[in-house]
C-alpha cells in the first residue's frame, strides 16, 4: 500500500510536484513528500547546477537547504489557510561533493515558537553521500493582499 504522506506516482503531475515557488520550480526542485513537521525535495544533478569544477554549486545545495527547512515548519493540510515563513538565518556546512544522479533534501522544524520556527535540514546525493546540512530560524509571515 502506498504511504498516504508521499505524492502517488498516477498524481504526480507537474502541478502536484510544483513547490509554488517560482524559483524553485525554475531550478527544477520536486516535492516528494510535506507533511506535519518533515518536507523532502529532490532535484536532479545536471550541468545548469554545476559550478565551473562541474561540482553541485554551492547556491543551490543552499537553496535547497534553505527551501526544504521553511516548508518543514510550514504544512497546512488540505483546506487549511496557507502558512508563509522568511528566513531569519541559516546556518550551513558544506560537507562533500560526490558524482550521482539525484540531490534529496529533507528538512525538520526541531522548535516552535509563536512567531518563529527552527528547522535542520540536509541534502543527500542518490541516498548515499550527505552533501550539506543546515540549521535555520524562520519568522512566521502574514501575506500581502
């Protein structure tokens, strides 16, 4: 039986993979899962994410990092108002640079205040090679409009 948490392979169009961020749907990052304090990114390993050493860039494995800790701290299921948060800071360690095939990144929220969160979050290249891990403070946003 499929895990109700993960997007099922029949859904998993284009719109149901699209974080909603322009920026990361232009990257090419896919949800694979966000539920209730956990969100998992990927993000295939091509050149147009390289640096000139054809190593993942720094930028992204950040982006990515950066991205999968605020959904963490951010889920709302269906029908709920939509939850928005900014990153007050994130704390990042390049850890290694491997050769593969997918980038994973998961994130956690380890705290919950009123107006703030603190998530960790990490990113796996195919699985085996921990690339980066980050810690983050997020503030909680109203949207405008």
């Amino acid at each position: 039986m499929q895990d109700p948490r993960i997007i099922p392979a029949a859904t998993a169009t284009p719109a149901a993979l699209s974080t909603q961020n322009p920026y990361l749907d232009w990257l090419g990052v896919k949800f694979a899962v966000w539920r209730e304090d956990y969100a998992e990114m990927h993000l295939r390993l091509q050149p147009n994410v390289t640096n000139r050493s054809g190593r993942v860039h720094g930028g992204v494995l950040c982006s990515l990092l950066d991205a999968v800790a605020g959904y963490s701290g951010c889920y709302a299921p269906a029908g709920e108002p939509l939850i928005h948060s900014v990153t007050l800071s994130l704390t990042t360690q390049f850890l290694d640079s491997g050769d593969g095939t997918w980038m994973i990144a998961s994130g956690r929220p380890e705290k919950r205040g009123r107006t703030v969160f603190f998530a960790r979050s990490e990113v796996w290249l195919d699985g085996e090679i921990l690339l980066a891990s980050a810690s983050g403070t997020f503030k909680y946003i109203r949207m405008r409009g």
